[in-house]
C-alpha cells in the first residue's frame, strides 16, 4: 500500500476535523465495497489517532457509527430484500407438493447466501475498520465506557439488517424469515430431503455470532434467544405428532427404533448444522415427547410390548426399550413394572401347571412302584419319578428355566441393572412363596439330583446344578419347612444308600452354610457325622465277634446306624402315627433277637447310659432263599429285602412245602404295623418280576384274610435280586401329612421366636411392643417370616410364665425383662 498526500494533515498542529473525516469515510467506503488495496491504513491510523488525541474521538465515534449505518440500510438491506421470494411466503400455490418444496428450496437457500455474504463481507470490512480505529477504541470507548466500533457495528447488522422489516408483510422481519427458511430446510431433512448442511451452518455462526445487547453475554446470543427457542417449540409439535402417529401405525420394536434413529439425527445436526448448544434441549424435546410421554405405552403395546419381546427373546428390541427409558427414569419403573408382572404370570403359570400335574390321574400300570427297584432285573416295576415327585421336579427345572431366561435378558439387555435384578429376584420371591409346597418341591428336587440325577456329571456341572438349587432356596421364605424336608429326603438318602455321591451331599450342605448359615446346616451335618461313627461302630462289632470265636457258620452279619434321635427325623422315616402313639415293637427270630441283643450289649459297655430304639422300618437285609429247578437241582437267589420282608420270610422256613399262613397270622408273629406288612407282603406276592411268595386269591388289594405260600417255582435269571418295598405312588405328603409337617413346624417356630424375644429382651431390658415385634421379624426373617399373631401370643406366654412384665403407664404398650 502506498501513502497518500492529504494536505493539512502532516507538519501541522492544526487540525482540519471534516476534512479528515472525508478521507476516512472514503476508506470506509473503499473498504466495504472489498476495494482496499491502495488505502494506506498506517496512514489512516495515524489520521484516527490525531482526531481521538485532539479530543474529537465522539465526533469520530458518532461520524463511524453513522456511516455503518447508513451502508446497511441504503446498501445491504435492499440487496437482502431483492433476492427474497413470493414462495417463502406463500403455502402450495403453484401444484405439487414436490415442486412446492423444491421451490422453498432454492428460495430459502438464496436468501441464506445472500445473508451469509452480507454477514462475511461486513465482518471482513468491520475488522479492517477496527485496525484503523483501534486507538479510538483503546481511549476513547474505554474512556467513556462505550462499546467498541466493531461491536457497534454488530448491533447495526442485527437491527438494520437482520430486524428490517418486509414491506408489505406487516410483523415480519429478515430474521424471522431466517428461521422460517432454517426450520423448513430442517423438515425436509426430516423428512429424507438433502438440504445444504453447510449453508445453514454459516447463517448459524452469524446468528451466534450477535448479541441482544451491547454486553455480549453468552446467555444473550441471538441464537439461543431467538432461533433456539423457536426451532424447540417447532421441533415439539413435530415430535409429539410423530410420535403419536407412531404409536398408532407401527410396533413397539419399530417405535424404539425410530426414536433411536432420531435422537442420533439430531445429535449430528447440532454437531454439523446448529449448534453444539442445542444438543441437551433437542434431546430433551424428544425425550419427553416420545419416551416420557409414550413409554407407558409403547411398553403395554398388545402384541409387540414389553411382554411379547420377553415371550419371544427380542434382546435387541429389549436393549433400545431399557436404553430409552434409561434417559428419562433412572428407576425404570414403566419397565421394572412390565416385567415384574411377566415374571409372575409365568410363575403363576408354572405353580398352576405343578398343581395340575400333581392332581392328574397317572396312567394305570400293571405294577406298582417300589422304593428300592430291582437294579439288577429292570423291570416295568421300575419308573424314574412318581406323579406327584416328577411335578414337583418338573416345577423346580421349569424356575430354573425362567431364571436363566431372565438372567440374560438382565446381563445382554439390560445391561446388568441393579435396580432391575432387585426387580426380579421380587418377582420370583413372591411366585414361589404363594406357591404353599415350594419348599417340599424343592428338596424333592435336590433328593432326586442327588440319587440319580447328577449321574454322569462333572464336577463343574453339578456345582452349577447346586448352585441354580441355592438361588431358589434364597427365594424362599420358609427357609424352615424346606430344612424340615431335606432332612427328611436326606436321612432315606443316607440309611438307603442312594446318593450317588456323598461328596456332592458334603458339597451341597456347604452351600446351604454359606446361604443360611451354620444353625441351618447344624443338624444335617449331625447326621453325617453319625453316618461315619455308625461305620466305624459296625467294623469294631465284627471284630469283637470274631474275637469271641462263634462256632455258627451260618451266624448273620450285622451293620448297624446308630442315629442320634435329635437330629434325625425319625417320624419321618416311615408311616406317621398319632400324637401319644408310639412305633409297636417289632417280634424278631430268636436267631436274629440275639444278634441284636449281642449288639446292644456290645453299644452299652461303651456308652453306659444311652437307650437304643430299634426301628426296623428302616433296615435292609440280604438273606440267601433256595429254589427247585428242574431235574431235582436247587438253586439260590440272594434276596435284597427290607428289615421287615425279612421277618415275613423267615417264617416260611418252618412251614411244610405247600403250606400257607395268612396275612393274620404273619401280622400276629411279627408284630409289623398292619400299612407295613401290607405293603410288603404286595412287595413280594404281587410284583410279578420279584413274586417270591404266592397270594390267594390273587389280587392287588391285600386283605387280613388272605393267604400266602412259599412260590418253589420262581424264577430269575439273576442271582441277586433287589426286592423294593411298594410305596403308595406318592412321595409328596398329602393334606393330612402337609397339615401334620405343619402344626410340627409351627411348634417349632413357637420356641424360636420364644428364644428370639427372650435374646432381645434380655438385651434392651425394656421395650415398647411395636419395635420388639419389628426386631423379632428382623432377627428371623432369613430363616422364616414371622406371623404377628404368633410373636404375639409368644409375648403373652413369656408373660404369663414371668419371663416379661407389662411396664404400666408408659404412652405405648412396652413390656420389660423379668431377670
């Protein structure tokens, strides 16, 4: 740039202020019409330095401030008004919405060019001008608090360009024009139109680039007080008619879908096209439009809702549904309430299959089941599960399906939510506690694993197996009825010797330890530790008889379990019998009776003090029986029977080939419970495959009258033969059995919760009655819930016994420890 030779201006004090003004409103000019490149702008500084040092910066100001103005209205403004189109007005005058829309188009996007040149081109010359004018605006705006020139001359171009009004469309200003064009452009995007990102994004910068005021506050950018605000209010009413519509014409899959699809659209026009500022709002919009207002129902939608993605293992669609709500409802409720109510359908469903199942008549077969199954000759005789134990297997593996079901929706859909886990572990408590037979059911279940059903297993598939067992078992709330029955199924485990494994059996007590703690698993652990003595006990017996030397070749052996009768439950073990009533005691042979006094004799030396009970309801034995074969040869079969099949056999030994005795008189000489004897002597006369004794008449039913023999003509192609004893079809109690379990259970609980209040008591001394009540079902609730009416009547007993004291006149009931 060259200087130029303004007259007046240099080697003189005297200052010619139009003059000057002249030359620098010429620049001006040159420059806002981008023809620049002979102005000398040191030289121009210096002259705007002058003016400002000899006091006339106002005037300067003033003269600047003017001329900016009068560029925008009689240049800028009415090149902005010439390319403005009848179409940016007008709705659909000309035809086809096509051409409409591709009319507004080009028409929006001319005025956005023109605009944007407009805006470029001033701020261009503004930022030369403020070179020129910068010691003005160091001491003269500073000086006088003023803004400086360039943010003036922003103000100008919002209010005399972006503000102009339109003639003849009364309210309507350059810039509400603006956003109409920038909001329409982003329908069409919407709708799948390409619009001109760029463009737009340009006519944005400009609008973030002015301010409402002199101050230029973030907060005042006429972006966020003008367009943001318009361009929310059109982006709701578009969402919430969109969505609306959706929820009418589409599923619930593409519903999730489609708000996906559009959060991510907005996302990247705020990144691309808007502004970043807006990214929070839009998703606000669009979250409370469409998900918070809608999940409700997009969540019940018949057919596609929450319960058909479950029923039909739509993870994905479950995933976008969790994702969705995730953003508006940290708690998911709308979710966690869906699914918590499917869990329990599908619970109920599975109690009312398990009752149905049980309740159905099973198929009439020619034998009946027994306890013990012929190992050896498999015959018909012998049937995995009876109806009732299979339902209540059946409804055991049916839970465990639906927990790993649901255990994956949790991990693969929903991320692993706590809120939600807590949910389902709700749900499945309350279906398996309505159900009144979960605790029975579930030992049954583990009783069968345990006898058969971990066979063949690994060792890491049968900890999976015991641990999905334990997952249930934490679900239930009746931790105490369920230790009732597994003690139950657990000592005709142990005394029958039908576990398959005994360290699975030691492997599931330490689970049970670990869930429920050492006072559950006390007694059960008992139990085992009376297994093992026994064994050590039976080998030291033989060893003292054969130190003793008995000449009798033909003496029986004997293997005794010792069981501790507090540990055990020994009313368990066979048919029960009235309260009062005690077990009849069995008649032994002779032969046998001084075996087992040999035995007792040998047991009290050692432990002097203690009483044996002898229950032959629950032994085995193994006895040797000779059958005729043809041409006069006898041949023996090793019978594996019961204590009491025995007994009965035995008294064939003294009867003449081809006599009978009746099912009296067997009864008369054996003293076996009449249920007892029945079901053996059907054992043995009935099964047709282990019929070694004949019944006359012939006939299932067994009757006092009937007689039997001694069947010479059996045979078997095995010479060990395991001869079960009937059962009655039914491993699950019945109502009579379920009421007896029951009352028993409720005893006990008596005195737990009798010992829980005596603890408390004994500790706070006094205490009001609600919050001894509350600390008594807190202190029990992981083993049983707590009946109020029980802690209640346990309260009044302690009282009537003087363990407690009623605390008179205290403002509520409390009661205090009677040391």
């Amino acid at each position: 740039m060259r200087f130029l030779n303004s007259k007046g201006l240099t080697g003189t004090d005297d200052l010619d202020f139009e003059g000057t003004w002249a030359v620098l409103a010429s620049s001006l000019r040159e420059i806002n019409t981008k023809n620049p490149s002979n102005l000398s702008f040191e030289q121009l500084y210096r002259n705007a330095y002058k003016l400002v040092l000899k006091k006339k910066g106002d005037a300067l100001y003033e003269k600047v401030k003017n001329f900016e103005q009068d560029w925008l209205l009689n240049e800028v403004q009415p090149q902005i008004l010439a390319v403005l189109s009848l179409s940016l007005f007008a709705g659909d005058a000309s035809g086809s919405a096509t051409t409409n829309t591709n009319e507004r188009r080009v028409a929006g996007e001319r005025l956005m060019k023109s605009l944007k040149h407009a805006w470029e081109d001033h701020n261009t010359g503004m930022n030369m001008t403020t070179d020129v004018l910068m010691y003005m605006d160091r001491v003269y705006c500073a000086d006088n608090r003023k803004p400086s020139i360039f943010t003036t001359a922003m103000g100008q171009f919002r209010d005399y360009v972006l503000r102009a009004p339109i003639p003849s469309y009364d309210g309507t200003t350059i810039a509400t024009l603006l956003f109409t064009v920038i909001l329409d452009q982003i329908q069409m995007e919407r709708d799948g139109d390409l619009i001109d990102r760029a463009l737009i994004r340009s006519c944005v910068y400009m609008l973030e680039g002015l301010y409402e005021t002199e101050e230029e506050e973030e907060g005042t950018k006429l972006y966020l007080t003008s367009f943001e605000p318009a361009f929310l209010a059109a982006s709701r009413e578009f969402y919430r008619t969109e969505g609306r519509s959706l929820l009418r014409t589409t599923d619930a899959g593409t519903f999730c879908r489609h708000t996906k699809r559009r959060l991510a659209e907005e996302s990247d026009r705020c990144r691309s096209t808007l502004s970043p500022l807006t990214l929070s709002k839009i998703n606000s919009v669009i979250e409370k439009e469409m998900i918070k207002d809608l999940i409700r129902d997009v969540v019940g939608l018949p057919g596609s809702g929450v319960q058909f993605m479950l029923d039909n293992d739509r993870l994905e669609e479950l995933q976008m549904i969790y994702d969705l709500i995730s953003k508006v409802d940290p708690k998911k409720e709308e979710l966690k309430s869906a699914v918590s109510k499917r869990i329990v359908e599908l619970g109920t469903e599975i109690n009312n299959a398990a009752i149905s199942n049980s309740q159905s008549q099973p198929v009439k077969l020619p034998i009946p089941s027994t306890e013990q199954p012929d190992v050896e000759a498999k015959s018909t005789a012998e049937r995995p599960l009876n109806q009732q134990t299979a339902a209540a297997v059946k409804w055991v593996d049916d839970i465990l399906l639906l927990k790993d079901k649901y255990d994956n929706v949790l991990d693969t859909s929903f991320h692993s939510d706590q809120g939600l886990q807590t949910a389902f572990s709700r749900s499945f408590t309350d279906f398996i506690n309505n159900f009144d037979r979960s605790s029975e059911y579930l030992s049954l279940f583990f009783d069968e694993n345990m006898k058969k059903g971990i066979k063949g297993k690994t060792e890491n598939e049968v900890d999976a197996l015991l641990d999905k067992g334990i997952t249930l078992l934490r679900y239930v709330q009746d931790k105490d009825m369920f230790e009732r029955y597994y003690k139950k199924h657990l000592s005709r485990r142990l005394l029958m010797k039908r576990s398959v494994s005994m360290d699975a059996e030691r492997q599931m007590i330490s689970k049970m330890k670990m869930e429920v703690g050492n006072s559950f698993t006390q007694k059960i652990e008992s139990m085992f530790k009376d297994m093992a003595v026994s064994e050590d006990l039976s080998s030291n017996y033989k060893q003292h008889v054969a130190r003793l030397g008995d000449p009798d070749p033909r003496r029986a052996e004997i293997d005794v379990n010792v069981l501790t009768s507090t540990m055990w439950p020994l009313e368990a073990m066979g048919q029960p019998y009235h309260e009062g009533e005690s077990r009849p005691t069995c008649i032994f042979p002779p032969t046998i009776d001084k075996i087992k006094q040999g035995f007792e004799k040998f047991y009290l030396d050692k432990h002097s003090g203690r009483q044996l009970s002898w229950q032959a309801n629950m032994g085995t034995a193994d006895i040797r029986a000779y059958f005729p074969e043809s041409k006069g040869k006898v041949k023996s079969r090793e019978l594996n029977v019961s204590t009491y099949a025995m007994l009965i056999l035995l008294l064939f030994n003294d009867l003449p080939s081809g006599e009978s005795i009746t099912c009296e008189e067997i009864q008369a000489k054996t003293n076996i419970p009449m249920h007892e004897l029945t079901r053996n002597l059907q054992s043995l006369a009935v099964a047709p495959k282990t019929r070694v004794l004949l019944k006359e008449p012939m006939s299932k039913e067994v009757k006092p009258t009937d007689k039997f023999f001694f069947n010479e003509s059996f045979y078997s192609q095995f010479t060990k033969i395991k001869i079960g004893v009937v059962t009655s079809g039914n491993k699950v109690e019945d109502q009579e059995e379920r009421k007896e379990t029951e009352k028993k259970n409720n005893d006990t609980r008596g005195n737990i919760i009798e010992a829980a209040i005596v603890r408390i008591m004994k500790q706070r001394k006094e205490l009001t009655h609600q919050k001894l009540i509350t600390e008594v079902i807190q202190q029990l609730t992981s083993r049983f819930l707590p009946d109020v009416t029980m802690v209640k009547k346990r309260i009044e007993s302690l009282i009537e016994r003087e363990y407690l004291d009623r605390v008179e006149d205290a403002e509520r009931p409390a009661y205090r420890y009677l040391a």
